[in-house]
C-alpha cells in the first residue's frame, strides 16, 4: 500500500445550504434530465427528482436541488427560466459532514482515487471513487462489480490502517 | 340487515387478457393522466402508471393497460395516436378472479352497494363500493374514513352471515 | 392573433407558504385519492403523494400539501379528521413565483386561454391552459397530444411576440 | 364491549421533532434496510426511504428520519457510521399531534389493543394495533383481512360510544 | 419550411422482443446507472429500472431490458457478469410500431431532425429529436423549453402538411 | 483463507417460474407488508411490491410474487383470501440462473457464509451473506458498512482464489 498523500478539506462544520424545489406536471422526461445535469454544472451541490402523484391523477416529478446559499439566485432563475415552471419554493437547512481527505492509491489495476470521512478527527469511512472504478473496468474489460470489490478490499485496508494510527497501533 | 338482492356475474374461470405497454419520456403527465382516463372510458379493465428510470437518467413514466382480447387493437390504436409513442409492446396474461355478486345494503346514512366474492362457491371477500362511501361522507358532511368504517363494519356482519349461510349455519 | 387581453396578478414577491405532511400506513389509496381532491377543492395550493418504505417494509404514502399560512389549520384540520392519521407536521417555506398573466387566444379549433410568465417584468414562460386543451381534443375528437402541439405552437408565437414588444421590436 | 381502561397521554400541544436526510447512492437496499430497523430500536419516531434519481442516471434512495431535538446527535452519528454517507442534512418541524389513548377491547377472537385519538378533547379516530391484527390471525390461522374487518368494526361501535359520551348522549 | 429528405424504415409489423430483468437488492446505484449505460451502448432496444421494496424492508430496484431474440444471450451474460446478480428471468413480448421516418428541417437556430411515425401508411405523430434540442440550446445560450418549443412549432407545422398530402389536400 | 466446504447446487438449467401479480387500491400498507411476509415463508421465490397510480389518482401497490410454478395454486389462494383482492393475473418466465456454492470462510470477527455463482462452470461472483454481515455487526457492536467491506474483502480475495484455480494457476 501506497503513502497517503491526504489533503484536508477543513470542513468539520454545520453548513446552512438551501433547498429549491417545484412539482412540474407540465414538462417532459427528456428535459428534466437535462436540466438535472445543467443544474450540477452550474455547482448545484446535488440535484435529484422524486415521483410524485399530483393532481387529476398526474405522474409527475419534483425536481431538488441543493446549493450553497449564494447560488440560490442564479439556480432558481435557470429553474425558472429552463423548465416553464411558474413558481419555486426555497428553504433552509442544516448540515453536518464529515471532514473529507482524497488519497491515491495503488491497485493491480492501477492507481485511484479513494475517498476518506472524518468524524471528530477519527476516520470512520472510506470509498474507491466510481468515476475511477468505471475506467479502470473500461481499461482492463473487466467487470463492473469485480473492480468495485478489488478497489473497496484496498480502500478498507487503508481504512484500517488510518484507523490504527489514529488509535496508536501499528498495522 | 336487509335482505341480499344478490346477481351472480358467473365468471369464475380463468380468463385471457392482455396488458399492453409503453415507455414514455417525451410527454407530460397533464398529458399522460388524461389518456389513463380517457382509456378506462373505452373500456380497458384496468390502466396504470408506474414511475421509471429511463437512459440518460429521464425520471420518465410506464404506462401499463389491461383489456380484453376483443379490445387490444381499438386500445392499441388509442396509446398510438394519443401519447404520441412510437411503438407498444403487448403479451398476454391468463388471470384468476373472484367470482363477484354484488348487493344494496342498508345503513344509518342510507343504501349503499357491497361487492362480495366467491372463491370455490363460497364467499370471503366483501367490500363497500368506494363511489358509495365517498357520497355518503358528502352527502352527511362526515369524515371519509367514519364512513368508511361505518361502511365496513356493515358489510363486514353481511359477510358473515353469507359464510354461515354457506355453512350451514343459521346467525 | 388576437390581441390580448392580461390580468395582471401583482405577485412577484416571494411569499411565506406551509407544507403539512403526514406519513400513512394504514389507510388506502381510494380514501387517499378522495382526501386529495377534497384538500384542492378547500383551496390548498397544492396536494401531491410520494411512495415511501416505512418501518417494516410498509409499502406507504406520504401526503403532502402546500397552503397559504391562512388555510394551515382548516386543512390540517380536515387532514386529521379525514384520514384517521393521528400527527402531522408542518413547517414554512419561502415561495419565488413568476408573474403571471391569463389570456384568451385565437386558434383553428376554437378560443382558448394560455397562461404567461413574468420574470423581472419580462415574459419568460408560456403555456395553453391544459383545461382547454382537453376539452377542444374531445369536442373536435382529436389526438391530446395533436391538440397539445398545435395550441402549444399558438402561444409560442405569441410569447414570441409579447418579448418582442419588451425588447422594443414589432414582430 | 368491555369498558375502557384509557390512559391519556397528554400531549395536545405542537411539538418540535427534527427531520435527518442523507441522498444515498453508494450503498446497497440490504444495509439500508438494516440501517432503517436500527435506527426505530435507537428511538427515532419514524424512519422511511424514498426512491430518487440523482444525478447520472442513478436509481438511489433518500433515507428520512424523524426524531425528538434531544436524539437528534445520536441518530445523526449512527447515520454516518453505519451507512457510509459523508453529510447528512436535517432542519425542524413543528407537530399538531392528537391526544391518545389506548383501550383494550374484547373480541371474539380474543382481547387486542385499540388506539384512540382525540382532537380538541373529542375523540376522533381509532384503529386496532397492527401487531394484535396479525397475531390473532396467526393464531386462528384467519386471513389478514378478515381479522382486519373483524377488529376494525368491533373499534368502530368503541368509537361512537365514546363519541356519544362526548356529546352527552347515551349509546 | 424545407422539402423533407424522408427515409423510410418498413417496420411496421409487429415484433418479437424479449425482456430481461432482476430484481436486485445488494449493489448500489452507482453500479447500476453505469450497468444502464453499458447495456444501451451494447446493443439493448431499451434499459430501465424500477424502484421495488423486496422483503425485508429492502428499497431495491427492478433492472429491465428490452432486446431483439438476437441479443439475449450476450445481454444476459452481460448482466449477470457486471451486477453480481445470480438469476434473470426472461420472457417474449409482441411489439406494434409506428413506421419512422426521419427528415431534417429548418429553423431560426439552424437545421435539426424531425422523427415522424406513421401508422397504416399515414403520418400521425412527429418530434424533434432531443439531442438537437439540447444541442441548438447550449449553442445559442437559449432556455431548453424555449427551444423546445421553437421547433415542436416546426414540426408541428411540418406533419399537417404531410397530413396534408396524404390527404390529397394542398397547406 | 479456511478451505472452502463447497456444496454444489446443481442448477444452470433455464427454469420455468410464474409470476403472480394483483394492483390492489383497497387495502393498506400494514397489511401488504404482512401478505409479503406470510408469503415468504410459504415458499414464494420473491415477493416484492411497486408504486403504481391507478385511476382516480390512487396511489396504489401492485404485489408481485414469484414462483415454482408447483406452488402457484396454493400462493393464488393465499393473496385472494388475505388481501380481498378480487382477481390476480400469472404468467411464466423462464429464467437463466447461476449455479451456486455456499462456503464457511473465517473472519477476524468469526466465520460466516459466503454465496459462490456459477457461470459456464467457472466462478463468477461471490457475496458475503448479508444475515452474518449483520449478526456480527450486532455481536461486536461494529458498522454495518465496516463489517461489509471487512467481509466482502475477504470473499473477494476467495473468489480471486476459485478463480485462479479454475484456470490453472496458483495464487
């Protein structure tokens, strides 16, 4: 196993973020899809839809999307402006994250990317990116589920090393 | 409890239908939730909505009919040139029903209709029509589940004194 | 075309609205739909379902219902009474709407109405009111979705005409 | 009927309660699951899973949990350990909750719990507890919706003594 | 409007596709939604998935793919091989289709394909593609429903002059 | 790594199964959750339910069991008298399965249950047991995701063994 080169992302702290959110009966699949990646983008921190049943029977979708609150205006123009719909609403929440770290490491497959959590300076998880584990089974033909199990073993190795450090053991 | 005025709708055997399908991602659900409608006018047994995952992450529709044999190419033809789809696929499915009787019943708000259904020639299944219980809470300003209750309650005692009756039994 | 006739609804503030939510496992869809309509009519602004996995693998429905501050008790009222849930919650949301102007527009089929959105005081959205589109499709039994198209053109280009004039240029 | 032995839990008045979110789409519906039954043994009031789609296409699972203020930290942190999520967002709710009582009633299957719900002092609601339902029906090996029936009816006739008593009517 | 550049693709006898599909309940999304894609570029008519509570309280999802009989045993494998699944289930569907033609036409944002479908030898449905949509979006920094509707106006004229001919009238 | 105790499961041949399959809007979440469970444990493949909207705008549950089809009869009778449906439609798939080998591995945390398949005779995926992921998350009090990927890197490296085997090579 590789040296962690781990960068902190000092982020241990609750964060306010805002939610904006429409119920659209009136508009198609094909451009909520887009307007989904759009919206990602333009820095939405996460976008998402859930089924809904609205009115007179309709199948609809509600359309989320997160953001950091000084997005919240340009976000909720391009809803607006992209999707026809007539009204959005808007609230705040909360946050709580883990303090990230990204590491590289080495696999037989290649170098990747994991991802490590933090909570209260310990760290508590620990994931191979998908963007990594998709090209390196593009690369090698090899099974999707093959490559996410031979990354997630390294990954959780690692873990278990930062974990007996953080406690003072050695592995 | 007033006497059963029972009609037997002979149709205990297994009969074919055929369901007919599409995958929806370039309409509405305003759209969508009218043609539902407009296909129970035209008589389909049934017509539902089930909300899928389509490519390129569309939070599209399935649009499920069942029809009678007898009705599939009229109903076909009526997805077609409504929803604008370009194609249906279609199968056909055998089905085990109930046989069903149904009957006027009194109650402290007034008549209502009971369904029963007969499994092997006896009964043990009964249901107030819900067009009924929704007239009924109208009609008396009441709470839609006090008459469903009140409703079920009914239906419930007539049920039991079928099945007795069934058995042999005096209630 | 003709010319327009717009009410102007001065409504272009963000305004204060309440979400009531209720979880339910144990009542069923045909009271829930009922419930739905019922909400609408008693002047919710919005009445729509989620599917939800609750506890034990109840395949369940949340019911959820936007309302001006005004209307939060009556319907949480009627929630309650209705259908038989024994809490519900609710929370504030913050509302950006477009301005919104109604107008009665001219097509081969017959007048109908098309709602038009305003944003900084420009028209940014349009669309036929899905009412008429449904009722000129049955009166002149024709396709929904030939119905859809054909008055969807009819406001594009008025829309078209309405940002013109905005921008200080004739069509 | 048996007379009622009702407890009051006086708890009339709007409550806080704190809704705890995590979007996930790197964990599998068998540890969600589990997670969802750990989470009801720590005390949540609520816990249930909604399906979404976040971004590139991905089938996920918004993950809910409803809780008192003073649970809020520990619900949070079993949350991020258990689940792999790096944030979780939560906000709060305020709750109009009905008083409750529960009663024991007869039946001729056996005694079983009925939960009442009064809304300003008058009762309004009552339904026999799942968990009853299902075990007298294990026991007299009866169909689920016949005990069902059963227990609701007898609850029903309960419902309206006490409702009478209420409105200082005898029954 | 320009002359249309028609292919005809005769395709308007019923099919025979098949369906394969599991239920899975033990990878995650991002495994899926990246399964999805692979299928769709290897071949499949078309990939969905289902959001499906399996036992235990599981929020898993239903993976379906439609294929020509020509593709199953490769699709299959495929699956079976990426998802860490241990069964499919399969079954033959007949399909009705539309006949498609495909035309490009002009609009004020440049040349785009129109999908026209005809059914008994007549035209009666027709879209544009979204990827032009999309495409002539980005270019011109132009609001996805704006641009939507742009050239459904378009098309929309275009089919009633092809109704038009097939009529044997003159637009 | 213990020596694998393999017992085969002589099963690659395509089977015959039958789907059962009601839409059901009359009866509740609590109830379903049951009939799935008492399903189950009556020999059902799989049980699972789906969101559906049925007429009325009632958001309703289809059930769906699957089966061999000796036990179709006795499953049919189970969901109409349980859950008041009154009608149920089935058909056949056929299925294409791995063949599956079930071995004790040992763990750091204790032994358990890994699930081997089969493909054309060679290994091709290979899972932890999620029951004994989640004892012993219970008995040493750890996260369910650490005890996943504790295990599941475990199994991977066992698989990588079968695999190695099969092709003549020694790990």
């Amino acid at each position: 196993m590789s040296e962690d080169h781990a960068h902190h992302d000092i982020d241990n702290t609750p964060r306010n973020v805002v939610e904006l959110v429409i119920n659209i009966d009136d508009t198609t699949p094909e451009l909520l899809a887009s307007l989904q990646d759009k919206l990602m983008t333009q820095g939405a921190l996460d976008v998402w839809t859930t089924p809904i049943n609205m009115k007179a029977g309709r199948p609809a979708v509600m359309l989320s999307v997160l953001a950091a609150p000084e997005d919240q205006d340009q976000l909720a123009e391009t809803i607006l402006r992209e999707s026809g719909a007539f009204g959005l609403r808007h609230r705040a929440w909360d946050r709580t994250t883990l303090e990230r770290s990204f590491t590289q490491l080495d696999s037989p497959l290649g170098p990747f990317t994991a991802k490590v959590g933090h909570l209260h300076g310990k760290p508590i998880a620990a994931k191979p990116e998908w963007r990594d584990i998709y090209q390196l089974a593009q690369q090698h033909n090899l099974p999707l589920t093959a490559v996410q199990n031979e990354l997630a073993a390294i990954v959780h190795q690692h873990l278990k090393q930062l974990q007996d450090r953080a406690e003072g053991r050695t592995s």
